[in-house]
C-alpha cells in the first residue's frame, strides 16, 4: 500500500536534482564547489528517505 504520490512526486524528483547538483553542477563552481556538492547530497539523501517512506505509508494504520 505504497503512496505514489510520496514515491513519484517528491522522492524521486528529489533524487534526481540531488544528483544533478552534485555530479554536474558542482564540478563547474569553483570557490563553492564543496558547497553545491553539499546541498546535492543532502537533497538526494532526503528524497531517499522520502522515497522508503512513501513505500510504506498507509492511510489506515495496520491492526494485527
């Protein structure tokens, strides 16, 4: 009972700008290199995260 909205809305956009700021746009700033590659990391971390989370949202919670 994964959210697609979770999943495909926020985390993988998150994942891709993440990665796209760290392995292409960081490489061409020089003085705030270690800055953008940073901020992408950290984007994409969260968009991992927010990933998993949506895999396992429910709207009802789960009664064993």
């Amino acid at each position: 009972m994964a959210s697609k909205a979770i999943t495909a809305g926020v985390g993988i956009p998150m994942i891709i700008v993440g990665a796209l700021m760290a392995w292409l746009w960081a490489p061409l700033e020089g003085d705030f290199q270690n800055q953008v590659e940073l901020v992408g990391s950290t984007i994409g971390i969260l968009g991992v995260i927010f990933f998993i989370a949506g895999l396992f949202y429910t709207k009802e919670p789960v009664m064993h």
